[in-house]
C-alpha cells in the first residue's frame, strides 16, 4: 500500500514536471483538451500579458468612499483590521490565562516580549525601558503584516505592500522619536542640537530628519513590494509549479522577519541617538 | 511614433537603473557579512550581537538599491 503511493505520487509529480516543462514561456498557456474531435496538447499565447497582470495585482485596490469627501483603500484596510484583530485576539488569550507557570501562548509572548525589553535596556538604557511597549507593538504589526501574504486566500495582500501603510508607520516613528527628546532633553538643548556644529548645517540637519522617516518606510516598502513582484514573474515562468513554495519562505518568512526587526532596530537607534 | 520611443527608453532606463542600482548594496551588504564572519571567528561568545548588527547595517545599506528598484518600477509602470 505504502509502495504504491510512493509510485503514485512519483508519477503524479513526473507528469507536473513535463506539462511545466511544455508549457514553459511568459506569456503562454498550456491546453490540453480535445478540439474536433482530436487530442491536442498545445502552448498558446494566454489573453492576459505579465505585464497585466502585475498591473492588476499591484494597483486594482477596491477604493470606498466616506462621506463623498475621504477614500478609503478597502483592500488594504481590511487586512489591517484582520491583523489587529488576530494580535487582539492573541493578547486577550494569553492575559485570560496568565499563570505562573506558564502555558504553550504565554511562553510565546514571554519569549518576544524579554527579547526585546532586553534589546531596549541595552541601547536606551535601564531607566528608559517605558519604551518596551511601543518597540513591542510595532515589531509584532509589522511581522503580522509581512507574513500575512503567504496564506493563499484571494486578496490577502500584505498591507505593507502598499506606500500608505510603511509611510505612515515611518511618520508616526518620527513623531514619537522627536517627541521622546524634546521631553527628555526640554525644548532649549533640543532646538540647539539642530545648529551643530555651526548654525550653516540648519538645513541640512533638517533635511537629515526628514530623510530618515523617508529611507525608513521606503526600505520596509521597497522590500515587500519587489518581494512579490519576484514571486509573481518566477511562478508565471514555472507555472506555479514547487518553486513558489521556496520563494514564498523566503520572500516571506526570511525577508519579513529581517524587515520588521529591522525597523524597529532602527526606531529604536534614532530614538537612543536623539535622547543622548 | 514618438510614445514607442519614449517607452523603449523608459525600459532601458529601468534595466540600467536596477543594474547599476545593485552594484553598490552588493558590495557593501558582502563587505559587511565578511566582517561579521571574521568577528564571529574572533569571539564566538558575541555572535548573537554581531549577527544583529550586521542585519542592521546590511539593511541600511541596502536603501540604495530599494530607491533604485523604486525608481525602475516607476519608469516600467508610470512612463
């Protein structure tokens, strides 16, 4: 019994290999079917180009509108919502069954949650770990985000894969960054760092700050979007065929995961560099 | 006739882009990890450290060629 689903399974997988390997090209299709009366196995030229179709895949966002006046990206908000209601989820199961001993959720959160309390104890400093929450939060958000794409349900995009949503964490990062230091270091220290070390680099210590929030949400956006761009062209060429699966874990779990603890090490360093 | 030609420079202008684009967080992301590598070598105990710092310094680096993906997307979808 079990010989025999092995061989199933190796001829099954053979005749994958060979109607890839037939149907191999970027714009074309493999038929298989019978045509007057005949059997055919043909390669034909499929009505949507690459070019389409990463033109529908990257800017068909169901758009609604509020009150005539506000639009709003349906398609992104909706994953957003998902992913805050997962990590809702999530917390309120680990507090509802907080134990000293702790269960298989908890050890998860413990673990996270130490890792990074000790990362902001070692770069602010001991008396400043009120920032564990927020660096927490954020790594949580955006790893969520990242790997949200891989379950293949029909428009499960990741939200990070869209300008709005990176731009918008990198602004609020600017906003807490800047605010941390004027309450740490008050307003005169704060205002007199920006004409160091003479007063001619005002505008480019500006333009410094603002570029920051910039490369930060770019890098995060840049990274997910040619990520899925690579895996759509490669799986059109191999016919979504094994490949995919590879790319996926790489694309998605690797690349995800490096992004999202990227930009909260780099939230973290702008935060440690401002306060000092 | 003039549309073609603007759209063939566009695409060319994104191949160069994204070539060029490449050599420099190449270098520099390689260049880091080497680092790394011989730092690990030195002192094992600290490679936890080393490894964090160098995904860090590799994703910094690697801003470049993210701008100039960014751009070559542009010139293949918005020209």
């Amino acid at each position: 019994m079990k010989k025999k689903s092995k061989k199933a399974l190796i001829i099954v997988l053979i005749i994958i290999i060979i109607e890839g390997i037939l149907s191999v090209g970027l714009n074309h299709e493999l038929q298989i079917g019978f045509d007057e009366g005949k059997f055919v196995i043909r390669n034909v030229e499929s009505e949507k180009s690459i070019q389409d179709q990463i033109t529908h895949e990257f800017q068909n966002y169901k758009i609604v509108k509020l009150f005539g006046k506000f639009t709003i990206n349906w398609s992104v908000l909706r994953v957003i919502l998902f992913v805050d209601l997962f990590l809702i989820l999530f917390a309120a199961l680990v507090r509802w069954k907080m134990h000293l001993i702790p269960g298989k959720l908890q050890i998860i959160a413990e673990l996270i949650y130490t890792f990074f309390s000790n990362l902001v104890i070692e770069t602010v400093g001991e008396k400043k770990k009120y920032f564990t929450p927020y660096i927490f939060t954020i790594f949580v958000f955006i790893w969520i985000c990242n790997i949200i794409g891989m379950i293949p349900i029909p428009g499960n995009l990741e939200p990070t894969r869209n300008l709005n949503v990176p731009l918008g964490l990198g602004l609020m990062a600017l906003v807490i960054v800047h605010y941390t230091a004027i309450k740490e270091k008050g307003m005169k220290l704060y205002l007199k760092e920006y004409a160091e070390p003479i007063s001619f680099m005002l505008p480019i210590n500006i333009v410094g700050e603002v570029a920051k929030g910039i490369s930060l949400s770019f890098r995060l956006f840049g990274n997910i979007l040619g990520g899925a761009i690579i895996i759509l062209v490669v799986s059109n060429l191999t016919r979504f065929i094994l490949i995919p699966v590879g790319l996926n874990l790489f694309f998605g779990l690797f690349i995800g995961t490096v992004q999202a603890f990227v930009f909260t090490m780099l939230v973290l360093s702008y935060t440690a560099v401002a306060i000092k | 006739m003039e549309s073609e030609i603007i759209r063939a420079a566009a695409l060319l202008g994104a191949g160069i882009c994204m070539g060029f684009g490449a050599i420099g967080p190449g270098i520099g992301e390689g260049f880091t990890a080497g680092k790394a590598c011989e730092g690990i070598a030195r002192s094992p105990e600290n490679a936890g450290l080393l490894t964090r710092t160098m995904l860090v310094g590799q994703a910094v680096s690697e801003s470049t060629g993210i701008y100039s993906l960014v751009i070559s997307l542009l010139l293949i979808f918005a020209v």
